[in-house]
C-alpha cells in the first residue's frame, strides 16, 4: 500500500500540539507498518529540515516542494488544484494530520485529523492575520466534508464536528494522543538543579506550561494568583509562565508587568523539548485554566510526571482528566485561587491528584494511537479496493 502524508506542519519547526501530534505519531507508525511504502509531502518557501530518524527509514519518499505556501493554499482553496496524491506520483491513501488543504483524486481515500475548532468558537481570541488566514486561504469545514474518514482526538472534538459541520458521526473516529514516555515522575536528580538554574526558576512554583496566548486564559491564572499571594502564608510562591509565544500574547505580558506581583511571576521563554520533564518536576502544582482545547498535552504531561494538576471544566478537558485532576470554571479567577489553595493546604488530597493523574496518564499512548491509526489506514484501504 502507497501512504502519502502531509507534513507541511513540520515546516516552521515549531513544537506545538499539532506539531507533537505529528512527531511523535509518524515516529512509531512508520515503524509499525514496514511494509507499506509513505511519501511525505513536505512543502514551503522556506522550511526547516527535517532532523527526524523516521524521515530516512527505508519505506520513506521525501518529496520536497518549495510551491510558496500562500500561492498553494490559494490553488487548492479556490481551483482544487494541485492533486496532492498526483504531486507525488500516485497513492493509495493520504493521511493529513491537519486540515490543511489538500485535494486529491477521486480514487485516492483521504483521511485527515482534526485536533480542535477553536477558532470557530472563539474567533476574537486569534489574531487578525490568523482569522484572515482561515477566511481567505484554508477551508477546514471543506476539508471535513470531503475526507473519507475524519480522526477526532477526542469525544469532545468529534461532537464539534457533528455540530458545527454537520458530519455524520459514522465517518469519524476518535483516536486519543499520546503521552511521550519521557514524561515520568523524577526523584533526586542533579540535572534538576540545573534546570532551575537554567531557568532561573524559584524553589516554590505554581506552573503554567503551554503557548502563551489569549485562549489558554493565562490572565485568568495571574488575577487567580493575585488573590492567592494577597494571604500571607503564599510570601514566598511564585508563578512560573512556561512555553513560546503565539497570537496576541502582549496583553498577557502586559497583565504580568502590571501586576502587584509582577516580581513574583516568571516567563521561562521557549523551554528545550528534553527540559520539560524536568519542569514539570520541579513544580509544586501545574494550572491549565484554558477556555478550549481540543485535547491538551500539558495536563497529561504535568500528570505523568506525578505533578498534581488542576485544568478548567470546558470542551475536552473533563475527558482527558477524568476524576485525575481538579477542575474549575475558567471565567472565575476566584474559583481558581481557592482550589490551588485547597491543593497547596491539603497533602493527602495532593498526593492522591499525583497518584490519580500518574494512572490517569498511562491511558494515553502513542503506539496505541498508531496501531489504530493504521488500522483506520488499512480498513479504508481495503473498502477502497
């Protein structure tokens, strides 16, 4: 069977959800299907290369086009060409792990993955050139309605798509995302010093790890902190805001600076992939109090790392945690205040979040995530034929 699969996501050479979904899925499902040959379409301008083991395996194509993405994006939004499966000599199936656009021929079964639709639901929360870039240049309700097969990441995903875009529910499958192995409860380890000086981070943490923008609702976590530092038993705890900037992040930095706190609240900046599990160790408690997600990694990151972890009460958040994790309304700072300090003055109730959320996060697994993903393959595939 001839797989193509699109990893334009790769091109920037950034690390946020779609990208790790994207990593860390092909890792393993080029591994596990050996028999099958994949052609990558990988396209940009400009592009980072691919440092990825995976990408040199021996039932590899790399098919490497410098089509100028907007000039593509325009071509396959608005005359539905080029044919992708065509650009790269014939395919059986193509696999997007994004909705980007991306026709192909009638006889070639396309399956592609939708991770969330947040920028249906919550437009003012992205910039103006990201709202631009999804009303003139790509059609994600055109890109559901023409897959054979859609892969929802979560419960709460697929039921956007059945009630935004009108999908029957038949023709999507939920697939959950995995956690990175490398994502474990750390004991005595000098590489943690080093980590906290590399960071410059405090010895008491509350932390935030994700892309700083308006959506992950970090405003609300720092008016939450506000409150809490105004008792006095919370004088020496800091907020430590980890991850990379995306859209719209000035006014989170500006909250910051304007905070009465402001001392007591540090950005790490980009974190290295290989320190994160060293971050996560060294907090005390992780808060993701983000408006929407379609299924978010921080979470079960922080829980398979023992941290225990308190998130909001919205879209696929309550599915991904179960009863592992703490959860609040993310529109009430002050509901958030109170249950960091139920976490921070209860020991038992702590202990039991970190023992709940390092089970909780065994659930999620990449190579289960890649045995059903091609599974999903191979099923279409065979109907195809």
């Amino acid at each position: 069977m001839k797989i193509g699969i699109d990893i334009r996501v790769l091109a920037r050479g950034t690390r946020t959800g779609v990208e790790e979904y994207a990593i860390n899925l092909l890792s393993r499902l080029l591994r596990l299907a050996k028999r099958e040959e994949f052609y990558f379409f990988y396209n940009a301008f400009r592009k980072k290369s691919l440092e990825h083991d995976w990408a040199s395996l021996p039932n590899v194509r790399l098919y490497d086009f410098k089509i100028p993405n907007r000039l593509l994006f325009l071509l396959t939004l608005y005359f539905k060409s080029p044919k992708i499966d065509r650009l790269l000599g014939g395919i059986d199936v193509f696999f997007n792990p994004h909705y980007f656009n991306a026709p192909v021929s009638g006889n070639c079964v396309k399956i592609t993955t939708f991770h969330d639709l947040s920028f249906e639901y919550f437009p003012e929360l992205f910039s103006f050139k990201k709202r631009l870039w999804q009303r003139f240049f790509v059609d994600a309700k055109a890109e559901a309605r023409t897959s054979d097969k859609l892969i929802a990441v979560s419960g709460s995903t697929k039921q956007d798509l059945i009630d935004l875009y009108k999908i029957p529910e038949d023709r999507i499958e939920v697939i959950y995302s995995g956690v990175g192995e490398e994502f474990k409860k750390i004991g005595i380890d000098e590489k943690k010093e080093k980590i906290k000086e590399k960071y410059h981070l405090p010895e008491k943490f509350v932390l935030y790890f994700g892309t700083i923008e308006p959506r992950k609702n970090i405003i609300g976590l720092i008016r939450a902190f506000e409150m809490l530092k105004e008792k006095k038993d919370y004088s020496d705890l800091f907020l430590v805001i980890g991850g990379g900037t995306g859209w719209l992040f000035e006014g989170i930095f500006q909250a910051a600076q304007r905070s009465k706190y402001s001392n007591f609240i540090k950005f790490t900046g980009f974190v290295e992939p290989e320190d994160k599990v060293y971050l996560y160790n060294l907090a005390l408690l992780f808060v993701y109090p983000s408006f929407f997600e379609g299924f978010g990694f921080p979470p079960l990151e922080a829980m398979a790392c023992g941290v225990p972890t308190i998130t909001s009460n919205t879209s696929s958040l309550p599915e991904i945690m179960g009863d592992a994790g703490l959860m609040v309304d993310p529109y009430n700072p002050a509901e958030l205040a109170w249950v960091i300090e139920q976490v921070f003055n209860d020991e038992n109730l702590a202990a039991e979040l970190s023992r709940r959320g390092l089970e909780r996060a065994k659930i999620f697994s990449w190579d289960r995530c890649a045995q059903e993903t091609f599974k999903l393959i191979k099923e279409k595939n065979a109907y195809r034929d």
